[in-house]
C-alpha cells in the first residue's frame, strides 16, 4: 500500500491516540496529569519541531503543507499523556500522602534548563539537533533521579514503554508507505536503521519517555 507522503504522519499518530483514550478511560484518577503533561508535550512538539528537528533530523510533510502541522501537535499530546502515566497504570500505582522532602529546583527550571541548554547545543556549539536533546535529556533525567531516588523505576519503565509504543507508529508508517521514511529523515543522522527506523528514533522515545515518565510527579512532590 503506498497513499500520499502528506497523510503519512497524521495515520501514524493513530496508534499513539488509541492508547491515549485507552488510558484517560481507564484511569480517570489520573486524568488531570494526562492533560498536563499532554498539553506541555503537544506545545514543546511543535515548538522543537519548527525550531530544531526539520532542520537536520526530519522533514515530513504535513496535511498543510507547512513546516510542522497539527500532526506534531498530536504526537507531542498523546505521546505526553502515555509517558506520564503508563507506568502508574501498568503497576496499578496511586499516590500517596507522604512523599520526600520539597524538591530543591523547581519543576519550571529543569525544563528551562532542557530547552536551554537544547538549543544552545544546536544553535551556539552546533552540534545535531539529535546530540543537543540526546545530552540535555540524559543530565536532565539524571538530576530528577538524583533528587528523586525513587523516581527511577518509573523513569526507566516510562522509557523502555515508549520506546516499544512508538513501534506501532512506525508500523503504520510503513504498512502505508514504502517510501516515507527514506523521503522524510535528514542528513543529521547516522544512517543506522532498526526496523527500517533510524536508531536516533528509539534512542530519542526512550529518553523521552524517561524524562516525561517521572516529570509530573517530581514537579507536584507527588509519590507511590
């Protein structure tokens, strides 16, 4: 099956919706930290799309014809949504009233620090946009887990979740297209594939996902 390249990234953020709506049905105690997390993964999806992946990582084409699209907006809210809360879901996790002492940098600051730093990697050293999210991600990730100790199950499963997730969405990608992926990635990669995907892919939804996975619980004092 082979449909035009404009539909291919909107069919491919119909998995991630389907697991989303499985999760806010299944879990409405959980439901506000979907939204949040979801609403500031969908805003910084297209933001970093437009700033820094369509320069050197990818360029796929959108229902609009423009730079990012509704598609990137999509992806960034589902996929938020799912990182934040799969693993309390698959562990059946609820929180509780007693948590650590106060966190010591507020919630607002680690992810100013990621986006800083992101686009002072890329934009200032000039280094790929995969490498300046690769090390903001991995300090980032570091500090809330050195603050939050117990935080780093939920981390790592949250990581290796939407690492196996975003499969799905690749599937899709090319069960509808045989040619999408080599028309749409971008010199700032290595070439090495997994599945036909480039490996940067895998590496970037773990991180993600490490990231997102633990971020509203550190940023709410929230615990198990």
């Amino acid at each position: 099956m082979n449909i035009p390249d404009k539909y291919v990234y909107l069919l491919a953020t119909v998995p991630l919706f389907l697991i989303w709506l499985f999760l806010f049905i299944k879990r409405k105690d959980l439901r506000r930290e979907i939204l949040l997390i979801g609403l500031l993964g969908g805003i910084a999806s297209v933001l970093t799309s437009y700033f820094w992946w369509t320069k050197d990582w990818w360029q796929p084409l959108t229902i609009t014809g423009t730079t990012v699209g509704i598609e990137d907006f999509i992806t960034g809210f589902t996929s938020g949504g799912i990182m934040a809360v799969i693993y309390s879901y698959v562990f059946g996790k609820t929180y509780k009233n007693i948590c650590p002492p106060p966190k010591p940098v507020s919630s607002f600051f680690v992810l100013l620090f990621l986006l800083c730093l992101t686009g002072y990697l890329f934009s200032v050293i000039g280094i790929t946009s995969f490498w300046a999210i690769t090390i903001s991600l991995v300090l980032s990730i570091a500090f809330i887990v050195f603050v939050r100790e117990d935080l780093f199950y939920n981390a790592l499963f949250s990581g290796l979740a939407m690492m196996v997730i975003s499969i799905l969405s690749y599937l899709v990608i090319m069960y509808v297209s045989s040619t999408w992926i080599d028309n749409t990635y971008l010199d700032g990669l290595s070439g090495l594939r997994f599945l036909n995907v480039p490996v940067e892919e895998f590496i970037f939804w773990f991180l993600a996902g490490m990231w997102a996975g633990p971020f509203y619980e550190y940023a709410g004092g929230k615990c198990y």
